[in-house]
C-alpha cells in the first residue's frame, strides 16, 4: 500500500465521532517499525479545535462518556 489514494484515512475524533477535518487536509502517519506510510490522519485546524472544545465544555460530568459500557 503505497499510493496516497490507497491509504486509509481517519479523521479527527470529536464530540464521539469520527469527523472529517475541515479543511480537508491530511498528513501520513508513518509505521515506526517499517518507516513506511500506513495512512492519513486528519490536520486539525482552528476551527477543529474549536468544535472539539465547544463539545467538551459542554459535557456533563455526571453523565458517563459516550460509547461507554
């Protein structure tokens, strides 16, 4: 799996779900063993940041997270 648009792509875990970045930018995220590229992680930006501390200010810490057993 060497080409770009062969590799997985994973985007920014915010407010319990997989988001996409917002500018649609990714970065490769490289296997340290082998050196090789194994995928693509979403480049967070501002407004990333801003949307992942607007969900956090507004859970309640009473409530158990999301996804949780």
């Amino acid at each position: 799996m060497s080409r770009v648009e062969e590799l997985p792509k994973y985007g920014n875990y915010i407010d319990g779900a997989n988001v996409l970045p917002a500018s649609n930018e990714y970065l490769p995220t490289e296997n340290p063993y082998t050196g090789k590229v194994w995928a693509l992680i979403g480049r967070g930006n501002v407004s990333d940041i801003a949307a992942a501390v607007g969900a956090a200010l507004d859970v309640d810490p009473a409530e158990p997270p999301r996804g949780a057993r």
